[in-house]
C-alpha cells in the first residue's frame, strides 16, 4: 500500500476513467500507451500534481513516458522532492 | 518511379475523367464507396491479400484480408439493414481504432445509409450536439464509451439503435441497445450494396466553427474519385507497400485516407490503437515493416521532443515515403524528419470541406520546407483579395486561399445548414478559412487562420462551443477562448474567464474548469490554461473581442480597437 500512489491512482480513475468502464487499473497500468490518459488530459493530471504538492513540473519533463504510469509519475515527483 | 512523374507535366494535362477511367468508373453508373474498396478489389483478384493489420496497446494483433473486410463489411451492413435501417439514415460510428470502426464505416456504406464518425474522446455534450444535428438513427460504440451514449439518449428521440461491439453479457444492455459481435457472427457471404450514385450522400463529418454549433460537412459516394487519385499521387501508395495513417477515423484524415483512399487502392493499412509514445510509433513502425507513414507534425514534432537517441534504438529502414496534415509543417521538423528518418516528411494542405487533398508537395518535386506546396492536378487554387475576392498576381502577398469548384470530393452541404454552406463561396471560389501567400515558383506558403477557430494539433475546435460550456459551469460569469502558441499542438485552448460574484480565482478552480470543459466537450476543447480576469475586453455593441486577447497571446500587433467599449 502507498497513500501517494493510491492518490494518484484514485484521481486518474475518478477522472480519466468513464463510469461504465470497468477496467482495473494498477500502479504500473500503462495510462498513456493504453489511451487511459491522452496527451491533451496529460495536461490536466499535470496540474493536479502541481497543484497537490505546491510544485512546477517543467514541459520537458512532462512527457508521455514520465506520465505512462503511477509508478512512473512518482517517480517523476521524486526529482521535486516528493516521496511517500 | 513515383504515380504522379514529374508534377508540372501531370498537372498540365491531368483531368478528374483521367481518374475515372482509371478506377473505373463511368458518368451515370452506380458507385459506392463500401463495396468499391471491398468487393472490387476482391474482384481483382486480391482477396487473399492483407487489408488490416491491427495491434492493440496490449500487444493483441488481429490479421484480415481483403476478403475478410469484404465478408466483414457485408454481415456490418446485413445487420443494420436487418434492423430496419434505411438509405439516407445516419450512421454515427463512436469508438476508438479498433477494427470495427475501421470496416463499420465501409459496412454502414454498403447500406446507402450516411455514415457519421465522431471521435471517440468526445464528451455527452459534443455527441449530443452532433447526433442531434444530423437526427442520427443508430450508433456503434463499445461498453467504455456506453455511459456517455446513455447520459444523453432521452435527449435524442430519432436515436432507435445503440449497437454495442464487445458487449459480453456482465452488465444487462437497456432498451433500445443490443450487442454485435462483427468477427464472431456468421459472416454474411452475398449483400445487395445499395446502388448509389455519384452524388448519393456518404459521409457527415463535423467540424467547428467561429459562431454556432458545429457544422456537419456533407460528402458524396463521387469523392471516391478524388481519394483514390491523391492516395496515388501524394501518398505515393504502391502495390506492395504497407501504410499506416496515424489519423483517427472521428476526423476526416482517419476516413478520406485512414480508410477510403488506400483501400480504393488496394493497399495494405496497419493501424494501433496505442496512445503516443515515441517507443510505441518506432517500434510500430519497425514491427510492420512501414514504408508509407502519414502523420501530424503535433506528432512529429512531440517525436522530435523526445530526441534522436531514440530513432537510433529502431530499425525503421523499411520507411520510403512520409507525408503530414492537419496544420502547417515548421521547416525545422522537415529537416528534422531528414536527420532522423533520411526522408522529409512532405506537408499536405486540405480540410474537412474539401474531402481530398488540395495543395501539397509531391514525391520527387523540390521541397521547400515549411512551404504547403503546389496544387494537386485538376484542383485550381489562389490567394485572393480578402475585398474583391479576386486572385492576387503580386507575388509574396497575403490572402485567402480558395479553391474553384467543382472538384469530385467537395463537400456538397452543411447538413441543414444550406446557408452557411453558400457563404463559404464568393466569386465563384470556395474560401478554405486559411490565409497563404504564393512565391515566385508557386508554392504556397501558409499564413494562419482567418477567423477565430482554434487549430489545436490539427483538429479544429470552435471557440463559442467552449464559451457555450464554459458558461454552465456555476462559477463562470462570461468568458472567452483562444488559441494560444503552443511549441508541438501549434495552438492550444487558452480561456479567459471573469467568475460570478461569490468565487476567487484559485488553482483548484482552475483545474476544476479544465476538466469540466475536458468531460463535457473533449481533451483537446480542454482550455490548457486559464486566466482569471475583472471583465472581458467587448466592442460597442457588446461582441467580445477574441482578436484581441489572442493577438496578446500571440505578441501581434492588436490592431484597430477603434470599436473596443472602453478603450
């Protein structure tokens, strides 16, 4: 269990997920090779993350791999200084 | 050796009949497009060659032949006509690049109904206000998408059929829905395909505007003639090539040349529904043997974002010849793509509107990068005077670009919407909505938009739409969406928004507004900034100046402000 990837898992279901779709999405599920998470929605979970944790996540950081899962995005939140 | 020769002597003696004749086809006699990129390349003997080769994000991978498609789209339209649905009736196709999207469309086709895609990203209201418009009488989709379709289907009473393609019983179906299974049904050997003709209507793809609801860009079953030729010419599509088109079939590149165009040909499509990612197009690429790639330069350009390291890692030697469209190709993602590829991608100007390919660079014509190119054979195009509508003759001056109709693939109305259809024509050309200037050798070179329509990695986005959403969101007293210049998207929704009394500005607001127009509308409507402002700037009469606020966005110059309210 970990409460910073369960809060991100949580937000790209409530999200990203429509209701009726009801495909389990796990910490290492692709979310932008499986379309979960699109270029243009990237943007958008970009945000939330900033805004969550009072960071600013530059665009050349912000890419489709650094966001294609949680594992990977908090990964990404490491280098900004945010860990479990 | 390419189709088109050498451009200058096929554009001088090019005629719409020479393309006729060349697929086949007389003045008069019956042409659909469902049959004649099924069944006829049947008949010609290549049934057993491969049409589709599919691969999902996962790795799954679905083969079909040319006889599977045709067996495919005869069962597809076997079971809308078993279902009551006549010639004329639309067809809306909802669903993500899977096959039955792919061969759904040829199918609905074959029927003589109107087939309408839309994209599959969309949000309830942007499918509520399409199916709407076009009175849409039954839609394809899959269970992922279903709850968007339900949201709104009391709100849609000529929507008699909702056909779901992966249902698989774990959840009850409700009324009006049932489930088709395309590769598992018994495969339906004999279809009557409905005789249409030239001007039998085809397609309905929407398109945004400045003002107004969406328009519903009406084709004909004759475009075929136009799709068939250019795929030839531009696209270079040979015999032995394997094609992929990055396109989605919910925007015309994904119909006239993600479907129509190569399989008009013969050719063999590859497509996956993975989303981008520079490994998953490389790898793509590598695994398919690729030789024809048509893309977007938002693609190539996120492409060139992730670095040359990357293209190393691949073998993607298979790759002869590239293309792009959607919005102006930079000259340094030209060069790029020569560095990277060995080949430059070659631009492509066209729209919704005009169904084919209309300016363009050409195999084994000089490339001028960041230039649109010259005309395709058999289409007259011009800058004109934005005053006189007449064709400017100093070169290196800006004007409209307009096309003389008519040409095979134009579209033939806005559905129900005859008026706005005729104000796109004066002086007897079509006005594209695009500014250009043309050089001393006549190449294009283009300019921007000329109105307030947003081209967001090529797709067009309407700015009333999003003010139209924006306002039923409780916070939002007025607003305004522009484009804003975006490094690889070219543009991107930027809203500028004044709150009702009661609400500050706030990040968490922001981001709320953001997905809000995100779900209501779709990701790329989704404003990708917001700013909170006292008041939007408004002429006399009221109208909010969007040429105002984008031109800040821009760095231009703002212009005459000579009727802002309080200036």
């Amino acid at each position: 269990m970990s409460q910073l990837k369960d809060l991100i898992l949580n937000y790209v279901k409530n999200e990203y997920l429509e209701a009726d779709d009801d495909r389990e999405i796990a910490y290492d599920t692709p979310l932008i090779s499986s379309g979960i998470v699109d270029s243009f929605s990237m943007v958008s979970l970009k945000v939330f993350l900033e805004n969550t944790y009072n960071i600013s996540i530059p665009d050349a950081k912000a890419t489709p791999e650094a966001f294609d899962s949680v594992n990977n995005i908090v990964e990404l939140l490491k280098e900004f200084g945010v860990h479990e | 050796m390419s189709h088109i020769g050498n451009y200058e002597e096929t554009y001088a003696k090019f005629t719409w009949r020479d393309a006729e004749r060349e697929i086949g086809y007389e003045p008069g006699d019956p042409i659909n497009i469902g049959a004649w990129c099924t069944d006829r390349i049947c008949a010609q003997g290549k049934g057993r060659k491969t049409a589709l080769v599919w691969e999902g994000h996962d790795g799954t991978r679905k083969q079909y032949t040319f006889d599977d498609m045709r067996l495919r789209t005869n069962t597809i339209a076997a079971f809308l006509r078993s279902h009551g649905i006549e010639p004329g009736e639309r067809v809306c196709l909802f669903m993500d690049k899977i096959p039955e999207l792919y061969f759904g469309f040829l199918g609905v086709l074959k029927t003589g109904a109107i087939v309408q895609p839309l994209f599959s990203a969309f949000g309830s209201e942007s499918l509520l206000t399409r199916l709407a418009d076009a009175g849409t009488s039954a839609i394809f989709t899959q269970k992922k998408h279903l709850a968007k379709v339900r949201a709104i289907v009391d709100q849609l009473p000529s929507l008699r059929l909702i056909i779901v393609v992966d249902d698989d019983g774990s959840k009850p179906l409700r009324e009006r829905e049932t489930a088709f299974d395309m590769d598992g049904s018994p495969q339906v050997e004999h279809f009557d395909v409905h005789p249409t003709t030239a001007e039998s209507p085809s397609v309905l793809h929407y398109t945004s505007g400045t003002t107004g609801k969406p328009k519903g860009a009406q084709h004909v079953h004759y475009s075929l003639i136009s799709q068939y030729i250019t795929a030839k010419y531009v696209l270079d599509l040979h015999e032995d090539d394997i094609y992929w088109c990055t396109a989605d079939p919910g925007w015309v590149t994904g119909t006239s040349y993600g479907i129509i165009g190569p399989w008009a040909n013969g050719v063999t499509q590859c497509v996956t529904d993975a989303g981008f990612k520079a490994d998953n197009w490389y790898g793509f690429i590598e695994r398919m043997r690729v030789t024809v790639w048509y893309s977007a330069p938002t693609a190539i350009r996120g492409l060139m974002k992730e670095g040359l390291d990357v293209v190393r890692k691949y073998d993607l030697s298979s790759l002869r010849h590239l293309c792009s469209v959607g919005e102006p190709l930079n000259a340094e993602a030209v060069l790029w793509s020569k560095e990277a590829f060995g080949k430059m991608f070659h631009d492509t100007f066209w729209q919704t509107e005009t169904g084919c390919i209309v300016i363009s660079n050409y195999p084994g014509m000089p490339i001028k990068p960041g230039s649109m190119g010259k005309p395709f054979p058999g289409i007259t195009a011009a800058v004109l005077d934005p005053s006189t509508y007449e064709p400017i003759a100093v070169k290196g001056e800006v004007g409209l670009i307009a096309i003389r109709p008519p040409w095979p693939s134009m579209f033939r109305t806005y559905w129900k919407n005859e008026e706005t259809y005729k104000a796109k024509f004066r002086n007897g050309w079509y006005i594209c909505g695009d500014r250009a200037s043309i050089d001393e050798d006549g190449y294009f070179w283009f300019i921007g938009r000329d109105d307030d329509v947003i081209n967001t990695a090529g797709h067009l986005v309407g700015p009333f739409e999003i003010e139209s959403a924006l306002l039923e969101h409780p916070a939002v007293a007025e607003s305004a969406a522009v484009g804003k210049p975006d490094p690889v998207n070219m543009e991107v929704v930027k809203a500028f928004i004044a709150l009702k009394p009661g609400y500050t500005p706030s990040k968490t607001l922001e981001l709320e507004i953001m997905n809000f127009i995100r779900k209501k509308l779709s990701p790329l409507a989704m404003p990708q900034e917001v700013e909170f402002v006292p008041s939007l700037p408004r002429t006399r009469s009221g109208k909010i100046m969007r040429r105002l606020l984008r031109a800040r966005e821009w760095g231009e110059e703002i212009g005459d402000t000579s009727t802002l309210e309080n200036d």
